[in-house]
C-alpha cells in the first residue's frame, strides 16, 4: 500500500518582484481613477444636498434667535445720570469744532489778513490771562514780595536781620504793629537761611517754609504761632496787640540765638 505524501511547503514558491511591482502599480492606478472619476459619477441628489444649504441671512436669523432666550441673556447695568448729558455735551462740542475749523480755513482762504489778525489778538489775550493768573498767584502766595501788610506797606527787599530788627522797632513806635511782627518775621527767616535750615524762597508760602524746618520739632513748635499771626496779619485784617508784639520779639531773640 503506498502513502501519499504532501508536497513540502518549500515548494510554494513566492511572487516574482516584477509581478509585485505590476499589482503595485494597478492598485495605484485604480485609485487615481476612482479620485478622477468620482465627482462625474456623482448623482444629482448631492448636488440638490448643497443647494438647500440656508443662506447667511437665514443662519444669522437663527443665530438672533438661540441668543435672544433667557440663558444667554445678560444683566444690563443701568446708566448714570451723567451719562446720556456728557455724551450730547461731547457730540454738540464735535460739531462745533467741526464748525470752527470749517469757517477758519474758509476765512483762512479768502481773508488771510484778517485771520492773521485774529490769531495776534487772540494769542494776545491769551498770554494776558496767563500773565494775570501769574501775578494773582505770586501776589497772594509769595512770601512778601508783592503782598502788602495790613496799613497797605510793601514789604522790603531782601535785607540783613539786624536791618529788618531796626526796622521792626522803627515800625513798633509808629504802633504799626503789624508791620512789626512781619519785620521780625523776615528777620527770622533770613537768619535761619544764613544758619542752613531753610532755604528762603519769596515765592514759598510761610506754611511751605515751615515744612523745611520739620526735622527740628522744637523749632517748629517755636515758628508754627508766629506763622499763624503772620498770616492772620497779612491775610486779613487782624491787628495784633502789644503783648503779642513782646511775645513775638521773644520768639525771634531766642531763634536769633541759635
């Protein structure tokens, strides 16, 4: 009896590489046929998919509609009083100036004289306000330079203290007292810008003087009545007594004395 044998597996011989190479090859082929081929194969339903697609407008609609439900609704908080006013301010200031220029380059083009000579007074007057402004201000805030006592007497130029002391004396015999506490006043004032605590500046208010002498509080205790007597005398129409004018002759004997 003989047995058939199967044939050994190392007798199924593999694929050439040029047979592999030719499937490869159709493979690829196919498949660009079929990308080629595709969109002229498609059917007309696909084509009537797109054109019931909605329009911007319908999608917008819709849009205002998912967002106008109460969950996506905010809180609005409530304007200001001064809100709506400040806007129509800005808005009738706009056209104004719309205006203004609009009418300047009008004039500026067919009257230039004129214009020229509006813009020369109007820089005048401008520099006037200013100049006015400038003087107020040092005339009521500067430390004596233009500000007058209370018997309309302007204050001196810059002297020595012994010379404003002897001026204080002069003053107080004439029971110009107030004239004499603002020598004594002065007197104080250069000695201590002598002596390196202060820097005198006519243009400083007294208050600002006497916070350059904050580091040294005994002499801020000291010069803070006088300040306040020198103001109420050159501010207002305070008169100071005869004991006050001895207190304040104390006072600058004894900063003098430094």
């Amino acid at each position: 009896m003989h047995c058939i044998t199967p044939r050994p597996i190392a007798a199924l011989t593999p694929l050439s590489r040029r047979v592999c190479a030719r499937l490869l090859m159709l493979a690829l082929g196919l498949c660009l046929l079929a990308v080629l081929v595709e969109p002229v194969l498609a059917s007309p339903s696909d084509d009537a998919a797109l054109s019931r697609r909605p329009s911007k407008q319908a999608i917008r609609q819709q849009l205002d509609e998912i967002l106008a439900q109460d969950e996506y609704q905010t809180e609005e908080q409530p304007e200001a009083w001064w809100f709506k006013p400040m806007v129509a301010a800005i808005r009738f200031l706009g056209k104004l100036l719309e205006r203004v220029f609009r009418a300047r380059d009008v004039l500026y083009v067919a009257y230039p004289l004129v214009f020229w000579t509006v813009v020369v007074l109007l820089t005048a007057i401008v520099i006037g306000i200013l100049a006015h402004i400038y003087m107020t201000l040092t005339g009521a805030f500067g430390n004596g330079r233009s500000r007058r006592g209370p018997a309309g007497v302007e204050l001196p130029p810059r002297h020595s203290p012994g010379d404003l002391r002897a001026r204080a004396r002069q003053a107080a015999e004439r029971d110009d007292l107030g004239q004499a506490i603002v020598y004594l006043y002065l007197a104080i004032l250069l000695h201590l810008d002598r002596q390196g605590l202060i820097v005198f500046n006519r243009a400083d208010t007294n208050r600002q003087i006497l916070r350059q002498l904050s580091g040294d509080v005994k002499l801020v205790a000291t010069m803070e009545p006088l300040t306040n007597t020198v103001d109420a005398i050159s501010y207002s129409s305070y008169v100071p007594t005869d004991a006050e004018f001895a207190r304040v002759e104390q006072i600058s004997e004894v900063v003098m004395a430094r």
